[in-house]
C-alpha cells in the first residue's frame, strides 16, 4: 500500500516518527493506526439483545425518576459505601 502524503505535511509525519523512535514513517503510522484502534472499548460492541436491554433499563430508571422515586446520589453511595466497608469521604 502507498500513502501520498503532501511535502509539508510529510516532513513532520517523519521528525514525529523519528522523534517518536522509529526507524520508518510506515512503521510509525501503522503504530498509529492500531494505537487509535485500541481505545475501542475491549468489551466490543453490544449486541442488538444488549443494546435493547440496556435500553429498557434507561427507560425504567427514567420512568422511576419522573415518579419521584429518585435517591440523593451522596446518601445513596454513602449507603452502598457502608454496606461494603469502604472508606467513606466528607
């Protein structure tokens, strides 16, 4: 595969590259391309079944808030911080 890459723009992709420890542009970019591919989440994506799932419980937890069944969120981890033994901040 060859990438064209513009003069100006290919002198700092090859002082970053260089820079950066490497002996090649190629190399560098490559390194950039799986580095960026990386930060997708591990897991992968939900699957439909999930994604619906993960939906519903939205919609019932939105559902309970607008019925005013909602909780302070400091009491409610400081509750759920008892109940585990965890050290508990002001």
């Amino acid at each position: 595969m060859q990438i064209n890459i513009p003069d100006n723009a290919a002198r700092l992709v090859h002082s970053r590259a260089t820079a950066a420890g490497f002996d090649d542009v190629s190399t560098y970019v490559a390194h950039l391309i799986l580095s960026d591919h990386s930060s997708a989440d591990p897991r992968g994506a939900l699957t439909d079944q999930q994604l619906e799932q993960s939906l519903q419980q939205c919609d019932r937890a939105m559902a309970q808030y607008e019925a005013g069944e909602g909780r302070d969120a400091v009491e409610a981890l400081r509750e759920v911080a008892g109940k585990h033994g965890l050290k508990q901040t002001q």
